[in-house]
C-alpha cells in the first residue's frame, strides 16, 4: 500500500461520513430547497460569524466568486505572488471578472499591511485602481504558514484605509484555527468575505463555503449559476461537508504533529525542511523530479513542486506508520 502525501485533497469519506451522505435528505438546491444544503450553509455561516454562506463546488470557484463580487471589469486586485488564485486557478480572474493581479512577493507567503500600503498606488488614470485584497491562510506554498492574528487585523485595517475589500482564501483555514487555538468566526471578523474547503483536510468528497454578508452572498447566487455551478440534489455531497465541520476539526492536530514528525525525522537524515506550523511540508532536494520518482517507487507518493522542492501534506488517510515509511524512503536516497 502506497503512502499519499502529494495533498490534503486525496482524502476519501470515512464509512461515517458515506452513510451520513446516503441518508441525507435533499431537494432541488437551486430552487433553495435542499434541507441539507441549507442546513450546511446555516452551520458554516454560524461558525463564521458572518451572515450567510453559500456551498460552491470548489475553493476555486469559491474564489472566483469572490473577485467577481469585489471587482469591475478593468480593476486590480491584490495577493501575494504564490498566491493560489494567481497561480493555479487557469488565469480564472482575468477571464471572469477581468480584473488584472498585482503581486506582491515575499518569503513565507505572508503579506504585511506595510507591503500593502507599498503596492497599492493612488488614484490616476494611468493605473487599474486596486479594490480587493486577498489574502490566504493557511498559505499553500507559502508552506502552511498561520497568519498571526494580529497582522490579520493589520491588514484589514490598512484595507480599510486604502479603500479595498477584503477577501480571505481560507482553503485550510481550520488547520489555522486548530494551530492558533482562534475560533474561526474571530479569524475571519472583518473579512468582507472568505472561503474553506471541506473536501482538504477536512475529508469530505467535494465542496467549499464562501462566507459574507446576506447582500454578498445572493449576489454570490447569482454568479455560481452564471458558471454553471447552480447544483440539483446537492445535499448529498453537502451532508459529507455537514459531517466533516462537524466530526474532523480538531484531528487537524494529528497531521500538525504528523508534519513535524515527519520535519524532524528529514531533518535528522540530513535534508533541509522548512518547520512546519500545520500539515505541509516542503524538502529542498537537488533534482526533485527525479527523486519524486524513486520515492514513488518506494511506495511515498509526493510533488516536486519546483526543481528543487518537494511538498508533503499530511491528512487523516496517512498514519504515523506512513510517515515513518516516508522518512526511510527519503534516507534511501542520500
Ligand atoms: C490555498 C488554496 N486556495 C484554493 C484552492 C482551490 O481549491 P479547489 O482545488 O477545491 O479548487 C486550493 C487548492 O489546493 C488552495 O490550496
């Protein structure tokens, strides 16, 4: 049996979740008459703090949505530059909203409001004008790294004073949460809108939530009909998301320590690791496709994320067997 670290995502529905998602009940959800949908919607609004949230098929379209609703044709928005929306969502922004993306690069993923204030550039007719913020957390390549509360409210300050709204790409923003120990309605206040992911770490099949005010999010309707993601008997896949918010939060904890576990085991053979603050973990290794190859054919499946990267995720389907196995493979290659 092979050990499967290339992401979070590969997750499959616990025998719990699968009979929670056969005895759902359902309706025609773009008639609004799911009962599970809006039971999903009703729960993650809640645990949000915000107003209203709308179930979506994916954490891209979740995004999209989300820059459709900020933007105008011809606007700019801003994110850091390994950003997910720039970087891995097909140049989605600039085909549905045709907005431009101004990037902001840093080290660790995580933007400051200073770097903010920097970039954004004052009102001229020469310049796309700047009006949606984006910000992720946890961040993806940015290697799992937790924004500090503080510079959260740093940055919806000075968003707030430059005139932008503000949304947060919380793809793994439970594993944050489960890192920080801050509930997430507090993690996201002041957010105009923000996005997670049910079908990551958290386990479910399919599916993410955006989150906003009720205004926001039925607008947000509108525009996941417009990309043809108005869905019919959807409380089958909502039921999983259901039981994955309800069930497996906090054995987010277990891939954090699984993550470290595995941090300290490359570490002690020699390879050089960024420390791990949640479920990612990236590897500097000379030739990285190649040794994504013969590490592949040890049984530990993994990315090269650049030439010399790897990424590892850990998740609920990987125990600490796994990852005991996945350090021996690596120290088969040096
Ligand atoms: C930070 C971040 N945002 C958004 C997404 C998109 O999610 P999906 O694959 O559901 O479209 C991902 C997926 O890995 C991600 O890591």
């Amino acid at each position: 049996m092979h050990v499967d670290l290339r992401s979070d995502t590969v997750t499959r529905p616990s025998p719990a979740m699968r009979k929670a998602m056969a005895h759902a009940e359902v309706g025609d959800d773009v008639f609004s008459d799911d009962p599970t949908v809006n039971a999903l919607q009703d729960y993650a609004a809640k645990l949000a703090g915000k107003e209203a949230a709308l179930f979506v098929a994916s954490g891209t379209m979740a995004n999209q949505i989300a820059i459709r609703l900020a933007t105008q044709p011809g606007d700019a928005i801003l994110m850091e530059a390994k950003a997910h929306p720039f970087n891995y969502e097909a140049g989605a922004a600039a085909v549905i909203s045709g907005v431009q993306t101004h990037l902001i690069a840093t080290e660790d993923g995580l933007l400051t409001a200073d770097d903010v204030r920097s970039t954004v550039r004052g009102p001229n007719d020469h310049f796309a004008p700047a009006t949606l913020l984006c910000v992720e957390d946890t961040t993806n390549r940015g290697g799992g790294g937790v924004y500090p509360k503080t510079q959260l409210n740093e940055l919806i300050a000075v968003a707030k004073e430059l005139g932008l709204r503000t949304h947060l790409d919380g793809a793994r923003v439970f594993n944050a949460v489960v890192a920080s120990g801050i509930a997430l309605d507090q993690r996201l206040k002041g957010f105009d809108t923000a996005s997670f992911c049910l079908s990551k770490g958290l386990g479910a099949p399919v599916g993410s939530l955006l989150v906003g005010s009720a205004a926001d999010m039925a607008r947000a309707r509108r525009i996941r009909k417009m990309l043809g993601g108005g869905m019919r008997q959807a409380g089958i896949i909502a039921a999983g998301g259901l039981y994955a918010l309800e069930h497996n939060v906090q054995r987010l904890a277990d891939d954090h320590r699984r993550a470290r576990m595995l941090a300290t085991g490359l570490t002690g053979h020699g390879f050089e690791v960024r420390a791990p603050e949640t479920n990612i973990v990236y590897v500097a290794i000379d030739n990285a496709a190649e040794a994504q190859a013969a590490l592949h054919d040890r049984g530990i499946w993994c990315i090269a994320v650049a030439k010399d990267s790897i990424r590892l995720v850990t998740h609920m389907d990987v125990d600490d067997g796994g990852i005991s196995r996945t350090i021996d493979a690596f120290a088969a290659l040096r």
